[in-house]
C-alpha cells in the first residue's frame, strides 16, 4: 500500500480550524453587542417620543398657536382636570360632553414603554421604568399650575372713563370655563370703582370672557388663554359710552 502526505493546500488543520472558529466568535459577540446597543437605543429614543406625545396629549403642545394665543392645551383645557389615567386619552372616560379626543395618534401601545412595560402615571409625572433605570416626563411642576391660574384686568367704556362708585354694581364679569367634570362652568365678579377685577382657581385653555352692563344687558365678549402657573392680564374697554 501508497501512504500519500496531505499538503496543506488540501484543507485546514485543526489549529487552523480553532482559530478561525474563535475568530468568528469574537466578531459575532461584537456583532450582538452593537445590535443590542442599536435596539436599546432605539427603544429609548421611541420611549422618549412616546413620553413627549402623551404629555402633549395631556395638556397641550405650547408651541402651537393660532392668532398669536396659544391653540393647544390638550385634555387639561378641555376638561378642567386631570386625566384619572392615560386611557382617558383615547377614550371618554365618562361620557364627558367637553372631552374632545382622541388626543393620541398612537395605536395599542401609547400606554407602554418601549421595553413593552406600561407607563406608570402620577397626573404630574409619567415614568417608563423598561430600560432597568426610570425615564420620567414631566407633565408639569404641579397641579395647581394647571388647574388654578388668576385672571385680572380692568373694564371702562369707550371713553376710557371708569365705573366710578356709582356704576361698579352695574358692571358684571362673567368667566366661562371647564369645570372638571365634562362640563361648563361660570365664575361671576363684579368690577370696583375703578374698574379692577379678577378671577382665581382657572385651569388652563382657551376660555371665554364676558363683560355685561347690567342695566340695559349689553355685553362684549373676548377669548382668553390662561397659560400654566400664570397670571393672565386682561384690559377690556366696551365698545360704546355707558355713562
């Protein structure tokens, strides 16, 4: 019998073999590596998207606005409250007759992080807790600044003459807005001698301002938009002589 050598170039050695196996292990555990950093940052990008989608869901994007006023307040200033829960979002949460949303566009996971773990809510805060380490949205410093705003200002007519003492009983303020419960509500004020008023405990919105001359019901009206933790400042002159 022949015995014939192997030459190299008819295949690998085993050595040879090893370390190409090693080698292709190292570059796939780097692979793996770099994929799973892609997803977690995918994921955390998605999350805080998310998260900025439902805050504005909540009280509104303040960068939207329509005849210089702000135009976008959001749940907030549709219902005076805030929502119980995230699902109040996409659906009425009591058959609120000012609830005006969908206030999401997202489908069946607006309510989970990226990880796939629901959002915890607290009315202020919204946290994704998926990544291992919380990512919280704000929805604002507190409640109050959402939901208890003032409103002062001064009413004269048109000659920019004021009420006087004899005429502030005349001169009624009229404040209509979300009263928290799916409907509306209005604050009464009358004006001093001087034509000052004002309103507390307003939530946030686009709401309507009614001055009224009681004695002939003539009236003029103005929108107001009351931003968060705000003192909103409001001249009303009528439009015609009263006195």
């Amino acid at each position: 019998m022949i015995m014939r050598k192997l030459n190299s170039s008819s295949g690998f050695t085993l050595i040879e073999l090893v370390i190409i196996i090693i080698i292709i292990g190292i570059i796939t555990a780097v692979a793996m590596v770099n994929m799973t950093s892609s997803f977690d940052t995918a994921k955390h990008e998605h999350t805080k998207a998310e998260l900025d989608a439902l805050a504005f869901a909540i009280v509104g994007n303040p960068a939207l606005y329509t005849n210089g006023a702000r135009s976008d307040f959001g749940y907030v200033g549709d219902i005076g409250s805030l929502p119980p829960d995230l699902a109040a979002l996409v659906s009425n949460p009591g058959g609120y007759a000012t609830w005006a949303g969908p206030y999401l566009e997202s489908g069946p996971g607006y309510n989970q992080d990226g990880w796939g773990v629901n959002y915890m809510y607290s009315g202020t805060t919204i946290r994704s807790s998926g990544s291992g380490a919380n990512i919280d949205k704000m929805v604002a410093a507190s409640s109050l600044s959402l939901l208890s705003n003032s409103v002062t200002g001064y009413l004269v007519d048109a000659s920019s003459t004021m009420p006087g003492a004899v005429y502030k009983d005349s001169l009624a303020l009229r404040l209509t807005f979300p009263d928290g419960s799916g409907a509306m509500t209005t604050a009464v004020t009358m004006v001093d001698a001087k034509g000052n008023f004002s309103f507390s405990g307003i939530p946030i919105g686009n709401h309507r301002l009614t001055a009224v001359y009681l004695p002939d019901n003539d009236s003029t009206t103005i929108s107001i938009s009351i931003t968060p933790a705000s003192v909103t400042k409001i001249d009303i002159v009528f439009p015609h002589d009263l006195w």
